[in-house]
C-alpha cells in the first residue's frame, strides 16, 4: 500500500501555508509543496484545478481539499486521517 500524493500551493511569506505544512508534519503525511513563488507559472495550474486564487490549495490523491481552514475542518471532523491512511489510497 502507498501512501496518498498530497500536493500543496505555497509561497513562502503565508501563514496560512505554514499552519497547513504544520498540521500535515504533525501527522507524518509527506507532501510535494509546489512554490508559486519561485514558480509563477504555475499558479496558473492551480487556479484551474482549484478555482481559487489564495493559497494554500491542497490536493490529496487529485481531490481538491481547499486551503488551511478546510484541513485543519476534515482533521477535527475525522476525516484527514482516512484519507492520509494508505488503505484510502488503495480503495480509490
């Protein structure tokens, strides 16, 4: 079993981009952290696979999660740790 691909919009300067990265290192997910600072290209990419502008945007095996507030919402809820569990992965 693998574990999920969790990809994140970033830029350096975000609070709420840190407070994300901190709940996803509590939890031991690793996760790609695409820059859109240091690539501006790809914000671009984001806002088409998003539909938003703000960052962070986090993606977990391809479904759109939303910024900080909707995972630090699906961790209280329960619901982070089912999808971060590899058997989330396999079941997809």
């Amino acid at each position: 079993m693998t574990a999920p691909l969790i990809e994140m919009y970033t830029t350096s300067w975000c609070p709420y981009c840190t407070r994300a990265k901190r709940l996803l290192d509590h939890k031991g997910a690793g996760y790609t952290e695409i820059s859109i600072e240091e690539h501006p290209e790809l914000r671009t990419e984001m806002i088409r696979r998003s539909g938003r502008r703000t960052v962070p945007q986090i993606f977990i095996d391809g479904q759109h999660i939303g910024g900080s507030d909707e995972l630090a919402a699906l961790d209280e809820a329960g619901g982070l740790d089912r999808l971060l569990s590899p058997a989330a992965a396999v079941a997809q």
